[in-house]
C-alpha cells in the first residue's frame, strides 16, 4: 500500500471516528431529559393592613379668640352649667378637678351675659379642638400623619313621644323592650388597663370546650321568641320605634293620657350602622333627602321592606321605665342629669371630659342661620365617636325632632376647662 493510500485509510479511519462521535453525541443529546423547571418562588406576605388612627389635637387659644355668642345663649347655658356642677359634686375625681369654678359660680344667681363672660374669662382656659388623622402600616414605623381637620359633624338628637299600650293588640304590636337577664357586660379594664371604659356586651353558652362568652344576639336574632317575657310597652310604629332607639330615650302616652319616660337601659353591644346611608348607597335616596324625615317617610312607602333595612342596623337598644317628673325638664343623660334643651350636647368622652363646657360654632338646621352656643357635654351616643362630633339635644316633641331631624352640619368647637388643667387631666379623671 502506498503511502496516499494509507494516508487515505487513516483520514477515512479517522472521518468514521469523528462522524460516530458526533452521532453519539448527538443521540445523547436527543435522549437527555430537560433541566428540572426552576422551584416557584415563596409566596410574598402581604403587607399588614393600614390602619387609620384619629387623635385629638387640643390647641389653647385665648378667651378674646373665642367666638361671639348672644347674651341670651350665654343665660341659657347657665343651668346647665349648674346641672353639670352638681354631677361633679357627686365624682370624686371630677370634684376636685372642677371645685374652683364650681364653687364661683354658685355664688352668682341668675348671673347676666357679663357676670357669666367674665366668669368664664376668669376660671377657665380654652382650648381649640381638631381631629389628626394617623395611618399606621404596622411594620413598626411611627404612624403618618394624613390630616388635620378644624371642623367635625354635628346632628341632632330629641325626646320624641309615641304612642303606646301596656298590652299587645292590633293596633300595639311593636315592643320597647326590658334589658334581658342573659345580656352580660364584660368590663375589659381589670385585664388590660390601658382599655378603661371598654365594655364588651356578650352571652354565656355552653360548648364541648366549657363555657363561653359570645358576642350578644344582633338585631335581625332579636326575633320575638328571642325576648318573650321583656316587652316593657308596645308602640303603634315600626320606624319610631326604631329613632326612639337612636335619640335614647322619649316619651310613651297611653289612650287616658298619662305619659311615662323611657330611657336607655343598656344595647346588645354590637355597633351602628345608619340605615339613611344604606339607602343613599343603594340609590334609594340621595344625601339631601336621608334626613330622619326622609328615612320615616320612605319607611311608609315601602312596609314590606322596613324590616330588612333595620336589619341593616344590628344595633338595639334596651330601655327602662321612668317618671315624667319635670315635664320642661329633658331626660336623664349620661352624666345623671336631666338634659337641657338647646343647651346639652352629646359627645365622645373619649376626647372630651363629661360635664365640660364646650363652645360650639355650626348652621342652625332649618333656619340656616349661624348657631354659635355655649353647651355643656352631659351625654354619650353610640354613634358619636371622634374628637370633634356632637349631638345637640334639642328638646321634646315634635318641633324639636323637625330641628334634630334635619341637623348633619360642620361644626367648630373650643373646649373649655379649669385654669391649669390640662385636656389630658381632664380625661384622666372621668
């Protein structure tokens, strides 16, 4: 064999060996099982919910900053004022911190607009209220301040009169009920300190794990069955019955006239929630017309559907049976004394001591004229929540609930407290 030929024979040799190798590889390509899919990654926690905080903002201003207020206004607040005193008389923390005025304004009877300005000029300092709005995101950081604001919301409130029977008939068929023996209220400050004045309204039930306590019964589970035995009158309407539980308290006559107060006893605990603004978000009404008139009217237009709306609101109130006594008197309130209409506010206590003095700049609701008052905080509401939100307690009967039905205004307020005392004292001792 020459020696091409067996150059030939190798370069041929060779060929075979580098053709077999690629084809090797090439089949062990065809044949290799594809790389795994990469692992899904961890799920992303969501992020902790925001959270929308409201303080008080308390700014101390000076007597010659605040707002003008008629005399005769100034010497209508007078026995309230006095009304407020009294209670003051009978707490032991409020009557060492409100003795100083106390005491002066005993002295004066019947004082006139100056005495009173000069009084309030002398024992006491003001102070401008906002609502600071904080959102907290949870992840540890200091809460961020979103809004200050220097006006709140004022409605009105009333002691209506309803007409009653002692005894269900046809005509009687709508109960105001007794509070119920099986509703407990559970006092969380002996546990957590930091929640003095936060009661829970619960049940006590039997389970395989022991007793335990449950949230009480919502409106729509009060059925008949449910409270049978706690009917303390029946009334002839539906949707009355329903505002007498919203104003707290008001008034029952019976067919030979006598008339009997009725006042808040105790509620199931669970929070309210306005049917007025159910029926704006349904479209049914508008803003405007949502007043406490519009709702009682819509309620007679539409009977079979009132009781589903109530049901919106599973808050219910639970009331007490008491004399009339002073019929120009208003009713009991929070702070154990009789309200005075046009003169009486309820507010949150959280922010604003009970019993205090407050000055109050707003819109009159059917006039539309400027109301600027001296009121004093004599009651609690369950929707009154936030530093700068008032009740106005505009007397009985039906003028009143025509003003009270119609008031959902702004409103500015200055709060008034003993010289040196500060909003935080005040709060610390109710």
């Amino acid at each position: 064999m020459s020696s091409h030929i067996a150059q030939d024979c190798r370069w041929h040799a060779s060929a075979v060996v580098l053709v077999s190798t690629l084809a090797a590889a090439l089949l062990a390509a065809c044949q290799t099982t594809p790389p795994a899919p990469p692992a899904p990654a961890a799920p992303v926690a969501a992020p902790p919910p925001i959270k929308t905080l409201t303080l008080a903002r308390y700014e101390r201003v000076g007597i010659d900053a605040l707002p003008r207020i008629a005399p005769a206004d100034l010497a209508g607040a007078w026995p309230a004022w006095r009304a407020s005193c009294r209670a003051f008389e009978r707490h032991a923390g409020r009557r060492a911190l409100w003795q100083a005025p106390c005491d002066a304004s005993a002295a004066l009877d019947a004082p006139d607009a100056a005495s009173i300005l000069a009084f309030i000029g002398t024992h006491f300092d003001a102070w401008r209220l906002r609502a600071e709005t904080r959102e907290d995101n949870g992840a540890g950081a200091e809460p961020r301040v979103i809004g200050v604001a220097e006006r709140g919301r004022i409605t009105g409130y009333y002691e209506p009169l309803l007409a009653g029977s002692r005894v269900r008939d046809a005509r009687f068929s709508v109960p105001l009920h007794r509070r119920p023996d099986d509703l407990l209220i559970v006092d969380l400050a002996s546990l957590y300190p930091e929640l003095a004045g936060k009661r829970v309204r619960g049940r006590l039930v039997d389970s395989p794990q022991g007793k335990r306590v449950l949230p009480y019964f919502a409106r729509s589970e009060l059925d008949a069955s449910a409270l049978k035995g706690y009917e303390l009158v029946w009334v002839d309407d539906a949707i009355e019955a329903f505002f007498l539980q919203i104003q707290g308290s008001g008034r029952v006559q019976f067919a030979d006239g006598a008339q009997v107060r009725v006042g808040y006893a105790d509620t199931n605990g669970h929070p309210y929630k306005s049917i007025g603004r159910v029926l704006i978000e349904r479209g049914e009404l508008s803003f405007e017309q949502a007043s406490m008139q519009g709702v009682q009217a819509w309620a007679r237009a539409n009977p079979g559907k009132l009781g589903a709306l109530l049901n919106e609101n599973p808050s219910y109130v639970f009331f007490r049976e008491l004399p009339v006594g002073d019929p120009t008197a208003g009713p009991v309130g929070a702070l154990n004394v009789a309200l005075t209409p046009g003169y009486s506010l309820a507010g949150d206590p959280q922010y604003v001591p009970l019993g205090a003095p407050v000055i109050i700049e707003t819109e009159h609701p059917t006039t539309k004229a400027p109301l600027t008052r001296l009121a004093l905080v004599q009651d609690t509401g369950g929707a009154i929540r936030g530093p700068i939100r008032f009740d106005f307690f505009w007397g009985f009967g039906r003028a009143a609930g025509e003003h009270a039905g119609r008031q959902r205004h702004e409103v500015s307020a200055w709060l008034l407290l003993p010289k040196g005392v500060t909003p935080e004292a005040a709060l610390a001792s109710r």
